[in-house]
C-alpha cells in the first residue's frame, strides 16, 4: 500500500511539472475562486458589522412621571433585566438627563438661557432599552403596558418608533438572505469553473489513461494521480491567493471603514491569518481534489 501511494504521488508531481501550461492555467482559476470565496468571508464580515450597527442604533425608551421615585424606577429597571428578550437596560436620572441636555446645547445661548431661569429640572427619568433581536422590542413594549406600571411611567417610545423598528427589521432578515444567496451563487461558480479547468487538463492525458487501463492499472491508481495534482493545485493556488489578497485588504480596509464605521478590516485580517488561510487551503484541497475525482469519473468514464 505505501509503494502504491507513494507512486501515486510521484506520478501526480510528474504530471503537474509535465502539464506545465495546464497546471499554471488550472491554478490562475483557481486562485480567483479562492479569491472570490476569501471575498465572501470578508463580504459576510462587513455585512454582519453594518447589521449589528443598525441594530445597536435601535432601542426604546421609557420615561417615568415626575413623581416616580428612583426606587421604583430601578425596580421596574431589575424587573425587564429579568426579561430574556432585554439586552441592555440604561437607567436616565434627571440630573443625567438634565447634564445631557446641556451638553447637547451648550451653544444656543437662548436655550442656555431658558434653564437658568427654571426653578426645577423639567425633564424625565428615563430607561432606554435594547433588545438581542429587532423583533423582540414588541415583547418589551408589551411587557410595559401593564396596569401595574401605567402609575409610574408617563411614555414609552416604541409606539413611534415601531414603523422604524419594523422596517429595519425586514432590511435586516432580507440583507441576511441575499448575502446567503449570493454566498451559495459565487462559491458554486466558483467550483464550476474550477471544475471545468481541471476537466480539461484531464481530457488532454486521455490517451495515457488509456494505455494504464490498457495494461491493468486499477481504477484508484489512474484516478490517484490527477487528485494528487488536484490537491497541490489547491495548495498552491490557496497561497497564491492569501498572498493577493493581503495588500487588497490593506489598501481598501480604511475606505470600508468610512462607509462600515466601526470595522477595521486589516486588524481583523492580521488578527484571522492563519484561520483564514486554513479556510483557504482547505477549500482550495477540497475543490481540487473533488474537481479531479468527478472530472475523471464522469467524463473519462472510469
């Protein structure tokens, strides 16, 4: 067995260094297909990053009576903490509130002006609410609208924030399947492509094939070879295309940042190499090997 193997791959070298042409052609495509399934890892990033900025730009708020005390204001706070649809829950004091105000209009001189002539804060204690889920926020709301706290609290926001909520919700499920969509489209054109490259290099040694079957040589044997060639294809080809990529992604990392804020690509990169190359080569291996297999089974009728 360790004879026949090691055969196998020293016919595949030979027939990869032999197929010169072939095998430069076979790996170019190949590097586009990683190119392009290295693209839609990136791609899936950048789209999870902009949807988990809309959803972190997405809460309600719930503001209380002036008469409410904090102690009930907190309780009400450890009460939707206890909720497992409730992310994150900020509790707003009126002197906060009243801070934030100030700070938000420290250069309109008029409304400067206005405040220092108040006896008594005016505005609101507050919670402001974020849920795991866009849709959960009805849940919440509903939690809210309870005899028991209608006492202590004077609005909540989700009523005129539930058409925004509602439609960024549907923009979020539907970017979720296109990116999916996309995803399964590029990676099986991709592998077509692959596939057909590697099938013609294979339909070029179908005379040689021949004599090997001619003289008894078993079906794992002829095979062997070409996916010994397959796999170095995807070897090679997934180096290649991680060695391209990385000046890409540093060049065109801070333009993504200005339109995806928050996401440093090249840091994400950096910090995935050796991942995103295991991802790389194994896709690569996996596509060459497989694309070798079916091509000389299918076509060479093996």
């Amino acid at each position: 067995m360790f004879t026949a193997l090691s055969r196998i791959i020293k016919y595949g070298l030979q027939g990869f260094w032999r197929n010169g042409w072939l095998s430069t052609t076979t790996i170019l495509i190949m590097v586009l297909a990683l190119i392009v399934f290295e693209g839609l890892i990136i791609f899936n990033i950048l789209a999870e990053t902009a949807r988990q900025s809309v959803q972190d730009k997405i809460d309600i708020s719930v503001y209380f009576k002036l008469d409410t005390s904090e102690d009930d204001i907190l309780k009400i706070k450890n009460s939707l903490e206890t909720l497992s649809e409730v992310k994150t829950v900020e509790y707003i004091s009126r002197d906060k509130a009243m801070a934030i105000f100030q700070e938000r209009h420290k250069d309109e001189e008029l409304i400067s002006q206005a405040l220092n002539e108040l006896e008594e804060n005016p505005l609101a204690a507050s919670l402001n609410i974020k849920a795991h889920n866009p849709e959960e926020y009805a849940a919440i709301a509903g939690y809210l609208d309870n005899d028991s706290l209608k006492n202590s609290i004077s609005k909540v926001t989700y009523a005129q924030n539930a058409v925004v909520i509602n439609r960024l919700t549907k923009i979020i499920n539907v970017s979720k399947k296109v990116v999916l969509i996309l995803t399964i489209f590029l990676a099986f054109i991709a592998a077509v492509v692959t596939f057909n490259t590697i099938r013609l290099a294979i339909y070029s040694n179908r005379e040689e094939i021949g004599i090997m079957r001619f003289v008894g040589a078993s079906n794992a044997f002829v095979r062997g070879p070409y996916m010994v060639e397959g796999i170095i294809y995807g070897l090679i080809a997934s180096l290649l295309s991680i060695l391209i990529l990385t000046p890409i992604v540093y060049f065109a990392a801070p333009y993504i940042e200005i339109f995806v804020s928050g996401t440093n690509l090249w840091d994400y990169f950096i910090s995935n190499l050796a991942k995103l190359f295991g991802y790389q080569m194994i896709f690569g291996v996996a596509l060459g090997a497989v694309s070798s297999f079916i091509a000389i089974r299918k076509y060479l009728k093996i």
